[in-house]
C-alpha cells in the first residue's frame, strides 16, 4: 500500500491545481486520472469547441463580407480537416502543457487509471492501493443519453465525439435546444451543413427569460437554422443516407444526429458506497458549503457535485477548498454568485437573477432593457442583434441580475459581475465614466433607465 498526504481523483479544473496548491505547501500528492489531464474544459469543452466557434465566425464574416466593402472571389469553402487540426492543436497545447507541468513538480505523483474506493481512505488503481487523510474527487461529467425510440440503432454524435469530424454534414439534426446543442447548431450552419434543432421544451435555453429565448431563437432563424421547439414522440431509424428523425409534427431527413440533452456526473463506477458517501437521485455527490460529503476527509469538486457545470466554477471550488484547508480561510459555495455564458454570436453573458427569478422572490424590482441597435459599438460593426436587461433591487438598490445578448456580450457582462461581487448598488455604477466607443459604455444608460414594476 502506497501512502500520500493526499489523492485527488481526477483532473479538471479543480483537482490539479488543488494537487499544485498541496505539492507548494510540501505535501506528497497522487493525482489519478483515468483518461487525459485538464477534464472536459480542454479535452472535449471549452478550448475545442471555442476554437471551433472562432473558425465558424471567420467563414461567416468572410460570407459577409459584401456588406463592409470586401469582395472576395467566389464561394468561401470550409476545409473540415485544417478546422479539427486546428481544435486539435488547442487542445493538445493545453494538455501538453499540464503534464510539463506536474513532471517537473517534486512531491507529486500522476497516475492513469480507474480509481475506485475500497474504503473511506483507501482506493485501488490498476491494481495497487492508495491510502490517505484526504481524498478530493474531481471526476466530471458525461453527456447523458435518452431513452428515445430507435436512439440505440443509429450512429449518433455527442458533444465529445463531434469535435472529432473532419467532414461537413449534409444536414445535422440536433437533439437538445440547451447551451451546448446551440452552440454546435450555429456553428455547423456557418460551416455550411442544414442544421434543425428538436428541442422537447417550450423554447430554447430553457432557464433564459422568454425574451431571451425569443431572441436566441431569432438569431439562430435568421441564419437558417430550423427549430422545433415543445417536439414529443422524437424517434430515430435509418434511412439509405443517414438517418430520419420523426417527431409529432416534423420529419427530418438528417444525415447526422447530435444527441445534446444534458450530461450527468461520473460517479457511478467509482464505488463510493465502499466509503460511504452520499449521492442524490442524479447520481451528484452531496457536499456541504465548503464541499466536504458526508465522509470526513473526502471533498467533491466541479461538475460531479452538483453545484455549477461550468470550468470556472470547478475553478472556484479549488480556490475554496485551498482557502479553507490551507490558508485558514472559510469560503463558501452560497456566497458564489452565479455567472456564465452561451457561444453563439452574438454571445450571451448572464448573471445572477433572471427576472422571473426576481419576480418570484417577492421583492420590489426594478427593469431595464436596451436593444443592441441602440448601442453605437454594434452599429459601427453592424452586429445589432440581441438586447440588454438588468434587474436591481428597488429598496437595496442591490443588481439583482443581467443579461446581455449581443456582440461582446461575454465580456460586457463582467463589469456588473463585479460590480455585484463587491456589493456595489447600481447608483454608483451610474457616475463611471466608460470608454467610447465600447459596448460597456452603455451599462450606466442601461442603469440609469431602471423603472419599477408590479409583481
């Protein structure tokens, strides 16, 4: 039996940086991870799809370009190999990077393998045993497929096997109107391919505003892409080239599917009843405000705890674990506020509340919203899609949340992020004075506009 001071199971973006934090306080740390450093962020998420993304905004921009006085000769082709080689290459970069990383780290210890639990402070991998004090889990989490009629027959995509293509699609049907299953739509209709998105809900983005599942919605139409929103009965069966998809009211002649209808943690194989920690129904591992399961010395981070499936969460439970096990601090997850983004273009940047969240709150709001064609940054590119909504607290004068859909919008949106991580009241955001010409510079008009509304 092998001893360590700590085991970090898996290697997110959470775990390794944690396994660093622990080597720098001289600490004997094993790493394990059964697959490839840096979790799905790098691998299969963010830094591949991201790339993908930037090559599918280029062909569009080029197909556009008419519009700004650039005329280019004949069709813009998309060459499928260099746009994957060139995901690829991002990836791997990343990837090489954190193990130059940790094999010149003295006190760390990787492992590629299975690790499985065989008691509260011991797990096995590939065949020897591990034993320490503190045990932190980082497992992630993988998309999750729905019992559909005729899914098992067919040769379906996920977000992870997707980024492997080198070919263009004649017409991708996606499952899933979600963030990830957006992303992917719009991209590969710029790339060229038919795209239709099912989506069994309502509308898009499902925990969006109507507004801004509208607005989505009317981006995505506008460049061709089908959508099929409140779609039941979804069924799959092959076809002589490639696969229909039939609905309760649409028929779909695709030649791939992309299945996009959620993910769920890897925590299943890891026998975690051989320690005694606790899961809900979905299989997340149950933690307490500062991470720690039911089992003392054993801490869950990132996407398997159930607590934001984001990298930068994951991230942030690393900072959190770090401050409180060795820094004397006492962070909290409940103190997070709550901030992400979906890629399509325009981007969307959201934070904290969404207005109908406010509303149900009971508390007295305040509203304010601004089309993108108002803001001179979007007129002078000539992307005015989208709009921009902030809800405050009318009595504590508190940014309850915001919205951001339009050119830049992921970045615009930090401004009232930090604005709402320093407890500042909109009143004050009122009297900076931002640079012209940029889409912030209309954060404290949008403020400004701030008009009560009845509950």
């Amino acid at each position: 039996m092998k001893s360590f001071d700590a085991i970090v199971i898996g290697a997110g973006q959470a775990g390794p940086f944690l396994a660093a934090r622990m080597v720098e306080e001289g600490m004997k740390v094993a790493l394990i991870e059964r697959k490839f450093l840096g979790g799905t962020c790098v691998n299969a998420g963010c830094m591949p799809t991201k790339t993908l993304v930037a090559s599918a905004r280029a062909a569009h921009v080029a197909r556009n370009g008419a519009v700004y006085g650039v005329n280019l000769p004949g069709e813009i082709a998309i060459d499928m190999k260099v746009v994957r080689a060139r995901a690829e290459t991002v990836t791997m970069n990343a990837r090489n990077g954190l193990i130059g990383w940790f094999a010149g780290m003295d006190g760390m210890t990787v492992i590629y393998g299975h690790a499985c639990f065989e008691g509260p402070k011991t797990v096995s991998v590939n065949g020897e045993t591990l034993t320490a004090p503190r045990i932190f889990l980082n497992v992630g989490a993988r998309p999750v497929i729905p019992e559909l009629s005729g899914v098992s027959d067919i040769d379906y995509l996920t977000s992870t096997s997707i980024i492997h293509l080198d070919t263009l699609p004649r017409h991708l049907a996606v499952i899933g109107g979600s963030y990830i299953g957006l992303e992917f739509a719009q991209m590969y209709r710029r790339f060229g391919a038919e795209v239709s998105v099912i989506e069994h809900g309502p509308k898009l983005a499902s925990r969006e505003d109507e507004d801004i599942s509208d607005a989505i919605a009317d981006v995505l139409r506008s460049e061709g892409i089908d959508i099929h929103t409140g779609a039941s009965d979804i069924a799959f069966t092959k076809s002589s080239d490639g696969i229909t998809v039939a609905t309760d009211s649409a028929r779909i002649d695709a030649s791939h599917v992309l299945i996009a209808t959620g993910r769920k943690p890897n925590t299943d194989d890891l026998g975690l009843d051989a320690a005694g920690v606790i899961t809900d129904k979905h299989g997340y591992i149950t933690v307490d405000d500062r991470l720690a399961t039911n089992v003392d010395g054993i801490w869950a981070l990132g996407d398997c705890n159930g607590h934001g499936a984001f990298t930068h969460t994951s991230y942030n439970d690393f900072e959190i674990a770090a401050a409180n096990l060795l820094d004397g601090d006492d962070r909290k997850v409940s103190s997070r506020i709550m901030a992400y983004a979906l890629y399509i273009d325009p981007p969307l940047g959201r934070v904290g509340m969404t207005e109908k969240q406010a509303r149900a709150s009971g508390r007295k709001i305040m509203i304010s919203t601004r089309p993108m064609s108002r803001v001179g940054r979007a007129n002078e590119r000539g992307e005015t899609k989208g709009f921009m909504k902030v809800i405050a607290d009318a009595e504590t004068k508190k940014i309850l949340g915001a919205a951001i859909l339009g050119i830049e919008g992921d970045e615009v949106i930090h401004g009232i992020i930090d604005a709402m991580n320093a407890g500042t009241t909109y009143p004050a955001l009122q009297w900076s004075v931002p640079i012209h010409p940029t889409v912030s510079e209309l954060i404290p008009t949008l403020l400004g506009d701030l008009k009560p509304v009845q509950l």
